[in-house]
C-alpha cells in the first residue's frame, strides 16, 4: 500500500486515527440515493409478490397486508393498494405478455420442438393436461418452458388429449415444428400420439406415432418395480409364505395410525416409551415413486 498507493494509504492512516474509537473505516462508503417510487413499479412489484408466493387475487384487501403498505410506504399515495378485481386484470395482463414473450421467441427460432405431458386430476376434481416444451435455441443452447396447463374437458382419453395438445400447439403457431412427445406408458398416450400422427400428416409435418413418442423411463423402470413388489402386496394360499401380504399390511398398519391424531399420538407415546425416535409415517402410493421404499423406512 505504501509504495504503490501512498495517497490511500494515508487517506486510510488518517481515517484510522479519526474514528480509533468507533472501529476503522478503510474506505468512505458511496451513499445509494433512494429508489424513485413509481406506480407502475410499485404494481410491478405487486403483482410478483402475489404471483411467486401464490397468494389470492383478495391479499390487496386484507387489512393487515393494508397496514403493512401504508406502514412501509408513509402514506405515499402512489402505493395505495388497487382492488382485487384490478389486481386480477393486472394479473391476467402479465400472463399474457408473458405468453406473448414465449409466441415470439418459439417464432424466431429455426429448430423443432419437443414436448412432454402428462395429465391428472387435482385434489378438487379438475382433469388437467400439461405440456412442457424444449428446444435447441439458435446459439445451441437447450431451452425449456412450461407452455401450457389445461383443463381438460371431458374424460382423459387419447382423442380429448390430441385436441388439447394441437390447441395449444396451433396457438403458439408452431404446428408444423413438432419432433417428438414424451409421455408415460398409459393406452391413452398411444391414442393421443396415432390423432396427432393423422393430424401432422394434412400439414405434412413428419411426425410418426411409432418413431416420434418417446416412451418415459421412469414410468417403465415404476412399472417393472410394481411388478416385482406384487407378490409382496397380495395373499397367497399358503397364509404361512413369508411373502404373503407383507406390504398390504404394513400399508393399512399406516394408514390406520394416520387416520386420526389420537392414534398418531398413542403411536409416538409408544415410540418415545421403548427409546425409539417418532417419525412421521409415510403411505406409499404406487403413482409416487419410491414411496413403498420410504414407507418401509
């Protein structure tokens, strides 16, 4: 420091001396002037906070959420929380700049698409299909998007599958780019892939059920296991074999301790009884992969 920056050097001596009581200050520190508040920033910001932490259209009217702005802000004015019906349209209007983002940018690209779905129905009965793009960008590099979540109308057969996929493909205008489908190993993704096979052929887009769906590993390697696990999970004749329902009853022993909180309490008083660390139990589900090994567990 001396013999290349003598003049920080002894900006640094002097500062030392100056503040030796209250710790030492090597260098002054650039004060940040304060952020202009804007309303379209503060909506900005507004509308991310609803959407990354899933937060209802209703949080802008709760009185506490209120108290919080008006707390933070000082009354500023332009911070004044808008209602839930416009906090909605602000909403809507960012899904669909961002949807518009994705249009554009699958439009500038020269190389095909692949997909991947799946489809199931959520805790409150709502059939849902969704698709996921991926695609090698122009300077090679591999891209991947969430483009659609649908709700399916109807049951989950293949040709109510077929018509929700080519909707979203025609939509982003990118019909005539499709590679290959990934899906799992069920008949109604075989449906699905032989509509959408006649579909390419009246736009003459080279798609072929038997040679463009690619069938998921994991569902197969899922599937195999299942079938292994089966002697394990049914009785035989012989109510001896030691294989003999072995995983039925220790999934309904689950099940029945975590059926009600009484039971789950008597369960971690026995536990903590005989020096056993309680544990919360896990059901397996055969659709949830390793679930029969985290249960065993």
């Amino acid at each position: 420091m001396k013999l290349k920056h003598p003049a920080l050097r002894s900006e640094i001596d002097k500062a030392a001396i100056q503040s030796a009581s209250g710790g030492i200050k090597f260098l002054p520190q650039e004060k940040k002037l304060p952020q202009t508040v804007t309303k379209e920033g503060f909506k900005e910001k507004l509308v991310k906070f609803i959407i990354s932490t899933d937060q209802p259209f209703s949080i802008v009217e709760d009185e506490a959420f209120k108290q919080l702005i008006e707390y933070c802000s000082r009354d500023n004015p332009i911070t004044k929380l808008p209602g839930q019906t416009t906090t909605r349209d602000d909403i809507l209007k960012k899904f669909e700049d961002e949807r518009n983002k994705i249009k554009i940018e699958l439009s500038e690209n020269t190389s095909m698409f692949s997909f991947i779905i799946d489809c199931w129905t959520s805790s409150n009965q709502n059939p849902f299909l969704g698709i996921v793009i991926t695609w090698v960008d122009n300077e090679w590099n591999l891209q991947t998007r969430v483009l659609d979540l649908n709700i399916l109308k109807g049951s989950h057969t293949g040709t109510n599958l077929a018509e929700s996929f080519i909707s979203t493909i025609e939509d982003f205008g990118i019909q005539k780019k499709l590679l290959a489908i990934t899906g799992d190993n069920a008949k109604n993704i075989d449906t699905m892939c032989k509509e959408i096979e006649t579909y390419a052929k009246a736009s003459s887009t080279p798609f072929r059920s038997n040679a463009h769906r690619i069938r998921c590993f994991a569902h197969i390697l899922n599937l195999a296991t299942q079938a292994i696990l089966k002697p394990f999970d049914e009785p035989d004749d012989d109510e001896t074999t030691m294989p003999s329902k072995a995983l039925s009853k220790l999934s309904k022993i689950v099940s029945s301790i975590r059926s009600s909180p009484q039971r789950r309490e008597i369960f971690h008083a026995q536990c903590s009884s005989t020096g056993i660390t309680p544990k919360c139990l896990i059901l397996d589900v055969r659709t949830r992969w390793n679930s029969t090994l985290s249960m065993i567990e």
